[in-house]
C-alpha cells in the first residue's frame, strides 16, 4: 500500500507538514492528537491546504479514546482502499466506530483524525494541516 503511504515531513505546535510522494487520484493522512488541556475539536477545526490544490478534502473526527486504539481498524490495521469504498457507500470511512462531529479531548485522552483528499495525479503534494487552538 506505498502508493498511499504519505510521509510527515515536520511541523510545530498544532501545524503539521506533510508529503505524497506520485499522488494518484487520492489519498488519506491519518492524525493521531493527544489532549494535554482540555479542548473540543470539530472537523472545522483542521484546515487543510495542499499544493497544488486538490478537488476534494474531507475530515473526519474519531475519539475519545483512552487507549487500546493503536491496533485497531482505526489506526495500524486502516485498510485505505476499504476506507475509501466505505466513503463512497456510507458517508464515513469507518462507519463500524462512526466518525464524530465534537471531541471533547481531555488531558490523556487521544483522538484521530483521517482527512481525505481527491484530485489530479501528480508527482509531488504537500499538505499542510492546521489545528485551531
């Protein structure tokens, strides 16, 4: 599944900088987000801008979760070809845990973030992922 492998390039605070290497069509980029204070996270929270410019972002929100997530369908064992057919026929990329609309994400606690993005091939798309504090 290289072909939608998407490396983190850097980053700081709650920005994230990341690579698709021969983007073809689409990819996901998942995000995993430790609380430290409390805070509450919507899929508007995450701006999403790539370049060059996609035709499609999508976000989708999943928490809170304590642990026991890691090895998951929602994380290590994310298949992202059945998660793009479970969009395409559901709405939701894992409709079996139900995307969310609000996380309240409190100290310790984790939520993940899988944005979609669709749009014509080329050889090289950055993203750049910004969390609204």
């Amino acid at each position: 599944m290289d072909e939608f492998l998407v490396k983190v390039y850097g980053g700081a605070g709650d920005e994230v900088l990341a690579y698709v290497e021969n983007f073809v069509e689409w990819a996901w980029i998942g995000l995993t987000l430790e609380g430290h204070n409390i805070k509450v996270l919507t899929p508007s929270s995450f701006k999403v801008r790539t370049y060059p410019n996609v035709d499609l972002v999508r976000v989708f929100l999943y928490g809170p979760f304590v642990t026991g997530f890691a090895n998951s369908e929602i994380w290590e064992a994310a298949d992202p070809h059945k998660m793009r057919d479970n969009l395409l026929a559901t709405g939701d990329p894992l409709p079996t845990l139900g995307g969310r609309n609000l996380v309240r994400l409190e100290r310790d606690f984790k939520a993940v973030v899988w944005i979609y993005l669709e749009g014509k091939k080329t050889s090289m798309l950055l993203v750049k992922v910004t969390v609204d504090s």
